[in-house]
C-alpha cells in the first residue's frame, strides 16, 4: 500500500466513525421528538404550552420536525457509511476504486450546492465553515481516489 492509498485509508476510516456516531445522533435526534410529540399531548406539557402562548398542535409539529430531522441526519449517516467502506475498500485494492470516484464526483456536487445554499441563506460562519470544511473533504478523496486510479 502507498502513501496515496494510506492517507485514502485513514480519511476513511474517519468518515466511518463519524458516520457511525450520525446514525446514532439520527436516532436519538428521533427518539428525542417522539419525547417531544407526547409531552405536548399530555396534561402536564399542554398546561406549560398554554402558558407560553402555544398549543397542543405546536409541539407535536416539533416533535414532528425533530424526528424528521433524525431521519434525514440517520440517511446520512448511511451514505457517509457506504461511502467510507467503498474507499477503504479502493484504499486496500486500487482496481475496486470506481464506486468509490463516483460517489465522490456526487459528494463534490451535494457539498458544492450545500455550500451555495449556506451563502444564499445567510447562514451564521461556523455552519459556512463546516460545508466549506466537508466539501475541501470530498474533493480531497477524489484527488486520492483519481490518483489511485491513474495508478492501478
């Protein structure tokens, strides 16, 4: 293995742990809102709302869109997973390296777009930082994953 496939490894095996703890975040994030949902609807949690201003209606919609937001971060997560054992796999065997180039392509695409979206929006700096951080990410990996491809 050289050095190309060695930083591609370790860049991967990254993006596997955090993929993992996505998916864990995901389903708290959706156990969180179903918490959410049922407060709202019992005696106790419809009194503070009534208090607050709000409804019933208002936290089983956030609860709603807690759980959604779990569902979507879990989705990720498991493209992140995929995506991670696809180029340790390239990492290990440059031939198998194709998935793996694709998937970053589509990376390079979402995260440019995501970045785009964050500008248009006017997103605060650290979530600017962190798309512009994850997209230097992806393009990264198709540097490596073009190099071993070149290579094999």
């Amino acid at each position: 293995m050289n050095s190309t496939q060695k930083t591609l490894r370790i860049l991967c095996i990254i993006t596997v742990i955090m993929a993992i703890l996505c998916i864990i975040v995901g389903v708290l994030s959706m156990g969180a809102g179903g918490l959410i949902g049922i407060a709202s609807t019992t005696n106790e949690g419809a009194s503070e709302l009534a208090a607050q201003g709000y409804d019933s209606s208002t936290g089983v919609a956030a609860g709603v869109l807690v759980g959604a937001l779990g569902v979507g971060i879990i989705i990720s997560g498991i493209i992140d997973l995929i995506i991670g054992l696809l180029g340790m796999r390239g990492a290990k065997d440059p031939s198998k390296i194709g998935p793996f180039w694709v998937f970053c392509i589509i990376g390079i695409v979402l995260n440019a777009l995501s970045v785009i979206g964050c500008f248009m929006q006017g997103a605060d700096a650290t979530n600017i930082v962190s798309n512009i951080i994850s997209l230097a990410l992806v393009v990264w990996c198709f540097f490596l994953a073009n190099k071993i491809k070149t290579q094999a």
